[in-house]
C-alpha cells in the first residue's frame, strides 16, 4: 500500500510543487506531475531509511515530504533540461 500511496500523494505534489516553483517547464503540466510522482518516491524512500517511519495512509507529514521531494527534482530538473 505504501508504493500507491506515494504515487497518489506524488500528483498532489506535483501541482504544488508547480505552484511553489512557479514558470516555464522544459516538459510542461504533466512532466511536473511525473516529476511530482518520483519526487515523492524518492522522499518517501529516504525518509522511511531515516528512521522517520512508513507510509499507511495520506497524511500531512506524507504531503511535505513529497511536496519536497518534487521541488528539489523539479529544481534539478530544470537546471539540468535548461543547460543542453
């Protein structure tokens, strides 16, 4: 369950992120979704390694570490789509 969760919480996150990190994507709407969606995979994945426990439902604490996850990969993403 903690997989699916992660992904549905990674959609909202997505938008958020896009709302936090405001302008012109290299992938547009539903590469920031994407990026939402591993965002907070990879944030769930390394906070559940930190000790800060697993994912069992949608919770706030959930939502701040994918929306987190998503600014940090979309800020890289950027950076990274922008240079080539």
């Amino acid at each position: 369950m903690g997989i699916i969760t992660w992904i549905l919480v990674g959609l909202i996150a997505g938008a958020i992120a896009k709302a936090i990190h405001p302008g012109k994507d290299p992938g547009g709407f539903i590469v920031t979704i994407l990026i939402g969606i591993v965002g907070a995979i990879i944030g769930g994945w390394i906070s559940s390694m930190l000790g800060y426990g697993t994912v069992d439902g949608f919770n706030i604490g959930s939502l701040f570490i994918a929306v987190l996850g998503a600014v940090i990969l979309l800020f890289i993403y950027r950076k990274v789509s922008t240079r080539s």
